[in-house]
C-alpha cells in the first residue's frame, strides 16, 4: 500500500533548528515533496528531493534515503511565520499526489 | 507567474444543496485534479482528469461528485446533494511541467 507518517505537532524556539520526519511506504516512487500550508491557504512548495542525499535552499533542506523510505525537512534560524503546517508528500500514480497528514510547527519567542 | 484560479473562495450551503466548485487551470496543463482537506486534517485526493475524462477517483469520489471541462478553460467539481460532511477546503490543481495548486474554496454546509 501507500502510506506517509509525519508527526502531528513540534514546537521550537525562535532561532533555532528544527527538523521534521518523515516515512513513507509506496510500490512507485517519483520523488518527496515538502510543502509549508498555513492555516485556511493551499499548500505552498518547498522543496523536492528524487535522488538520496540533501538538497539546501536557503533556510530550508530536505534530506531523502530511498532505501529507509526517510525524508526530513530541516528548518533553520527559525522565524514566527515559519509557524504554519508542513506536509510532505509522494506521486502515487495518474500523477494523484499522496499526502501525509501534516506536522504543526509552532515556532516561540 | 502562471496561477490556478478558482472561485468563489468561500460557498456557504444548505444541505441537499447542489454546489459547483469552479477552477480555470494553467493554459497549457494538460493534468487536472481535485483534492479535499476537511478542517485540522490531511489533504485528500478526489480525482484526476485527463484527455477530457476522469483518469483515477478516490473511494471519497462517489456517485454524488462529478466533474466537467465545459469549456476549453474551466474545470469544474459539482457535488450533487451536499452534506454536513462535505463541509471542507477544496484544492484545485492542474500540472504540467510544475504541480500548481489553487487558493482553494471553502464550502461551509449548514
């Protein structure tokens, strides 16, 4: 089967790193996706990784191992509107994207 | 930048109601879908359209759920007689190159 875990929620401190997991399970893969979504707006791309390794785009990476079925999404000098939900999500097929349910992210003063 | 549209951002109605939720895709997408997040929970896939017919519908896409290209730019998803249930966000998205998701709507049914 398909499936995606993500913890529900995760609270950091302004400035600080924070990391967040993911695993999944799928028979095909074309690659990991991580989006930020606040609340009442569409998810918002972040990054994508298909081959293992990490992948920098400013204050945000991604790291994926294809064989774990493993991604995190790492978060650095955190700022207050980076409180907002992150999903993380695969191709499953017809291009139908599978998405996991959501860490909530509260970043602190 | 190339946008998906959709409207109106938030429909409120009554249960039994019938909804049309419409969406206008980026022109030269050839991929539609619609996706569902019920409040506090996960984006759901509903279904997607190719090639002018649904190419995979998930178990949550029924029998009271259609959708239709009418014209050469408009992607609809009508919901035939609403319930309380239904009441969530609903994602339009269309892909080419890029997947590009709509603002949404909100449907409220009271």
């Amino acid at each position: 089967g398909q499936n995606i875990d993500q913890p529900t929620e995760m609270t950091a401190t302004e400035g600080a790193i924070v990391q967040i997991n993911c695993t999944y399970q799928t028979s095909g893969f074309n690659g990991l996706f991580w989006y930020q979504q606040h609340a009442g707006e569409a998810p918002t791309f972040l990054s994508y990784n298909v081959l293992d390794g990490l992948e920098e785009k400013g204050r945000f990476s991604s790291f994926l191992s294809r064989s774990k079925g493993y991604s995190y999404l790492l978060l650095k000098e955190l700022q207050m509107k980076d409180s907002a939900s992150y999903l993380c999500r695969f191709s499953g097929g017809y291009n139908k994207l599978i998405f996991g349910a959501g860490t909530r992210l509260a970043v602190h003063p | 930048e190339p946008e998906v549209t959709q409207t109106p951002s938030h429909q409120v109605t009554q249960m039994g109601q019938e909804v049309i939720l419409r969406c206008v895709p980026i022109s030269n997408h050839l991929y539609f879908y619609w996706y569902r997040q019920i409040l506090g929970q996960k984006v759901e896939f509903l279904v997607s359209f190719y090639n002018n017919e649904i190419s995979e519908k998930s178990e949550i896409f029924d029998d009271q759920f259609s959708v239709e290209r009418p014209d050469g730019s408009n992607f609809t998803l009508k919901i035939r007689s609403t319930k309380l249930e239904d009441s969530a966000m609903y994602f339009c998205a269309s892909s080419g190159h890029g997947y590009t998701f709509g603002s949404g709507t909100r449907l409220t049914v009271v």
